[in-house]
C-alpha cells in the first residue's frame, strides 16, 4: 500500500501525475489517497496528519508526504524507516516531526541514486521523486539503495509548544480543526485525569472564556452546546453538538488554549 | 469492492484512517469512495446520496455509511444484507432510509461481536466499528458473525414528504441540489406523464413562479434558460443550461415545489 | 488503469456512479481520479487538464473524461488511441483539442455498438456510455468494435490564442490558474531563452505592471515576491513563494499576459 498525504487539491493535475508516476513503475500499486488537501505551504498541518494516519495503515506501508515550499532548494528528498517495516518519503523540511513522537524512526536515507528518479525538475519533485521512490519501495526496494544513510536525529523539526498541567487546569494548543469544526488540543489522555472528576470547565482562549461541559462523546450535551472529551485519539478536544465549535467560539489552529474548572462546578447542574 | 459515502470530509485524516482500517484486515481490498463530502451530520443526505449509488455497483459491494452524529450513543450499528448479496454497514439513525426504496433488504444485524472490531472508542467508529466489519464482509465473512439478527422494518427511518399529482400538477420536494445547480425533485417518471403533452409548465417555490420549458436534455433549451426534464436516474429534474438553476432560482434541498401547466402553453412560442 | 476526469465534483453521486459503471463490467478494474473538479461545463479546463495528466500515466491507459454539457445532443461519443496504445473515451466536444498537441492520436472511433453500453439516458452518459466502455477497453477490447473509425482531423477543436516572442518580449495567454494560485502560461521553454539573460521583467495584465523577478524555482525569491520560471511542464509560469500570484495580482485563466525586460534589468538589485 502507498498512501498519500500532499497540498496538491484536486482540480489540478497535480494528484493525477503523482498517481500517474508511481503507475509507471508498478501498475498493480495499491494507492491510498489520505488527503490532498492540506493547506497550501502548510508543513505543520501536514506533519499533523501524517502522524494521525500512520498508525491506523498495516505495517509496511509506504507514506508519501508532499508539502513542499522549498522544492528545488537544498532541502533534502529523503526516506525513513520505521522498527516495523513502515516507510516514510518526501522532503526534510519538518513533516516528519509529529510522526516521530507515534512511530519509532530507526533509519534514514537521503535520496540521491539518480538511476532511480526521472530527470529533475525544480519544481515537481512528486512527479520526478517521490513518486518514484515510493513506487520502488512498494515493489520491495531496500530503502538503503536511495542513496546514503544518515541520523535521523539530524531531521528538520518544527516547534511545538508542550502542554501542561498546574492543578485543575490544562494549558496547549489547538492543533487542529476539523471539517466538523472540532477543536482538537495536544494535551494528551494521561494530563487530563482532572477532567473526569467535574461536569463543567471554562474554556479560556485569548481573552474569551466558555463554559464547556465534560463528556464523553458529542451526543452528551444538548445541540450547539460545548463539550470536552477525550477523543479517539487519545487527546483532549473541544466540540459542540451538531454544530461547529470552531465557528461558534472563532478559535483556529494554532491558538493557545487553557481549560480551567468552573467556579461552581460541580454542584452547577446543566448549562442553558 | 468496498464503496464508501462519509461526511469526514477530505481535509482530515479521517478519510485515510477509515482506508488504514480496511487495508489492515484486507490490505487487497478494493476501495471506492463515492463521496466524503456530504454535509457534516446531514443524515438524508447521505441516505439519498447512498439510495442513489447503490444500484449501480455489482451485486456483492459492501457499502459503508457513516454519516453519524449520535456516535458512542445508543444508536445501533448494524450490517443490513440485500438478496443479491449486497451489504450495507453503518450506525441505524435513518440512513438506510431510501436505499430500502431501491434494494430488497432481506436481513438485518446488530453488530456486537467484540472480537471483529476494535476496541471502541466514543467517537470515531468508523476507525473502529465500519471500517474493520466492512473488512472482515469484504473478505467473505457471513453476516450473521457480526452479531443478532433484528427484523428491517424495525430500522430507524426518516419522515419523507410523498409527491402527488393533481390534474396535470406536479407536487414533490426538491430532495437534492447538485454540482451543476440541477434540482432534483422526487417525483417519479410515472407521475410525470403530463410533461411531456406540452411545451412550457411553471415551477412555484414558495411565492416565486419561474417558467420552465420540457425537454429531454439541458441542451434542449438556450443557455441559462430552465428546462424541466425527466433525469437519468428517473424522477422530474430542473436545470439550466449551462449554469445553476439553484442560484437563478434560489431554491435549495428541501424546498417544496410544484410544477404547474404554463397558461398560454403550448402554444407560446420560446421563452426569451 | 482507468483514469478519470470529469467535473462530477465529489458531492455527488455521479463520481460513485461511473466507478460502479466500470466495476460491474471488470470488478478488477485499477480507476486513478485525475480530479472531479474541472470548473462545472469547461470544456477548455478539462481540456488542459487531461493534456497535463496524460504523458505521466504509462502507455496503455484508459483515459476518460467527461465534460459534457451537450449531453444527449448530436455530440459523438468517441474513442481515440495513440500510436502508444493509449485510449482517451469521451464526448468530442474539443475536450481532446490540447491532448493532441502531446500524444500522437493515430484513430478515433464513434461509440455506436448498443451492445456495449447501457440503454441510454439523455443527461448521464458517464454512467451509461463512457464507464462501460472504458471497462471493455481496460479489459481489452479492440477499439474498433466500438463501432465506426473516422479521421481524428475531423474531431472538434477548442480555438486556441499562440504564444509569441517579439524581441525579448513574451506574450502569451495564462491558460490556468492552479491551486497554489501559479499562473501558468501557455508559452514554451523554446521561446523563453531571453529570460535566462535577465535577472528581472515586467508581466503586463490588462493596464497593470509587476515587477518579477527570474528564477529557477519558487525559493528562489523571497516570501510574497514575484518569481517567473519555466516550470516543471516546460512552460513558463509566474508564482510567488509562499503565496498565491493570482491573488496578489488579480490574474485569472484566460488572461493574455506579456514579459518584458525590466528597464533598468540587470542592474537593479532584488526588488523589495
């Protein structure tokens, strides 16, 4: 399986040349389309999806992940492999970071056997490399024959700002929105034992505070009514019934977030 | 072959994480995807979206609809078999509706069987419950292993409003507006035996009265005029040639429409 | 492969419905979406589109594309194949007018055989012409039993605006605007030499000038700047790293645009 997570939309060519590419050389190739629509340039939300996926593909599948600014500059093509057979292509510019907090990354490779690309251009390396590669390393290709090995401790990797927890109340960051408008945090299960001790907190993002009730899934609370829960992700995300969190409250991605217990909780019964 | 209608969208992981689900238990599986784009929790949509799709595919396809916002709550997620041996998998809230219209629905089953699946979280069923049951059928598995089965007529449905014919007056509901504008109504062929003895009907919504000539195709008219035709799929449907009749009109999925013979009709000559 | 582009969008059912078309026929049948989502009845964007997708995909691919407003007109329904063996299926509507610039189309034949195709419809001739007989061709059927060959001099043509080059002056049409808002012209690498003399031009647009700045890839210039190249299609393109050139300067497909040499270029240093 080749699955494929790139910023190409789909009313170009883009998607199709790629698919197209890795035809070329493996006409039987099981493609995955995980999504082309991550936002244009966008590596974080890239490397944010890439590592919510991967774990949920069979062992061995090999992930191609174009976003790619920097195409044509020095930024590295490259290959990793996981303890478990998974394999990672696209370029060294930061998507990799959040995958390597969910898969354990024991090899890297940068690309440079040219027997192996099409002729390159500096602007389409999906078509010219990735593509390729990919194909290659679905027919069995031992990823050491791209060219050289390198630490994958050596890696680009984005920021992140870390969540925390100070008694009650969990700080972090929304990562991301969802299509429902789902508001979904980094603060992970394990910082989030507060919340199932209390029906209410306040959602605190800039200077606009929510209340929001605990659950444990979208159903709990009344229509357009606020939620938090853990969701299946293993995160604390913020949602609202049938409707759109995102909207209703004007938070993005990449806001600061903090969720602290209401005042009168828990003896406040069900808000309005 | 596995086809799949959700509203997850195609900006999240959750599209790819349904694929990683199948491909785990049967990496050779076939995968189609009708659409990820009905709107969030828009659960006649997807059952009308379904309805219409099904009966195109070959008998045997197992279809797996998620359009669920009561997920983790006690709605049931089940498995309903038709007698050509077609298979439908999602959570019984109303979106099997109308496929029950076009498909003779001869068992249905609760899925409970724990060692299918994986274990559940509240939210993201499709990942742990549909994905992985649509594996195990697509792979030959007998229904009857996902759990009890229940008598169909007990299925959740949808309240639908009938169409009618009064003289030659057409009443339905515009039950879907698609890409290109076209309102597509749900009154069937038989009904429409008096389209087709004139030139010219008017088509009110709400207190707007719009004329509208018959045809057989779009072409049939001039450019961003409106032609009412009997459609591919077999029900009366009103469409611009060349551009939305939804935006010339402002109707939209739900309105209430009638089509009324025009009064000078047939003999007026083309509307300008 | 079957590879598919039409302006379905991905909201319906009619993306669904011509993959069921082709899998009832050859439920093994490999179907890669190039894109649904040509701008609705552009005949001049599928066009392009197929012209861009086509050389990447290997010999012997099934192409169909389907935008089609004259649907159930005296439009033919046509099969071509290339000296390569490769198959376009489609309406002959001058959505083949680009294609032919870069596969050597060798016959064309008019779909006619009632055998091979679903009785029809007037308004989906994906579902009812194009899917089946694009399944019996990835099967392996010859194309002449579809029905009559005919000189492919004789299909429709879309007019087309040439590229010129006056001196170091460029002109030419923006023949579409991509994703990342690239404004991809229809000149060619061949008439670009003056541009690798320069460091600097001016793209005119109506009365409007911008300064751009010659590159070889969008990196090159800096975040929001102006870059002209050839791009990985062999055609010159103006972008802007980081961010949309079409936005910026208010350029759409279809809009005839020149290049001139800045007139204090190469002397002047990078603008700001």
């Amino acid at each position: 399986v080749i699955a494929v997570i790139t910023d190409y939309g789909t009313r170009d060519f883009y998607a199709g040349v790629l698919e197209g590419s890795i035809l070329r050389i493996d006409p039987e190739a099981h493609i995955s389309t995980i999504t082309h629509e991550v936002e244009p340039f966008d590596i974080r939300e890239g490397s944010y999806l890439l590592a919510q996926a991967a774990p949920a593909y069979p062992a061995g599948t090999v992930f191609v992940t174009i976003v790619d600014p920097g195409v044509g500059t020095a930024r590295r093509p490259v290959v990793l492999r996981a303890t478990d057979g998974t394999l990672f292509v696209g370029p060294d510019n930061g998507l990799f970071t959040k995958v390597m907090h969910v898969m354990d990354i024991s090899s890297a490779y940068e690309i440079t056997n040219g027997e192996l690309v099409r002729p390159e251009s500096a602007t389409f390396h999906g078509r010219d490399i990735f593509g390729p590669i990919a194909a290659h390393l679905g027919r069995g290709l031992d990823p050491a024959a791209v060219g050289p090995s390198f630490d994958p401790a050596t890696l680009v990797r984005l920021d992140e700002t870390a969540p925390a927890v100070r008694g009650d109340t969990l700080t972090g960051e929304v990562v991301h929105v969802d299509r429902y408008g789902n508001l979904i945090s980094n603060i992970p299960a394990a910082m989030a034992a507060s919340l199932h001790a209390r029906d209410e907190f306040t959602m605190v993002v800039g200077n606009v505070a929510f209340p929001v009730r605990v659950g444990m899934t979208y159903g709990d609370v009344r229509e357009r009514e606020l939620v938090v829960l853990v969701n299946a992700e293993g995160v604390v995300e913020v949602a609202a019934n049938m409707a759109s969190a995102s909207s209703l409250c004007g938070v993005r991605a990449g806001d600061q977030v903090s969720l602290a217990p209401a005042m009168s909780s828990p003896e406040t019964p069900a808000a309005g």
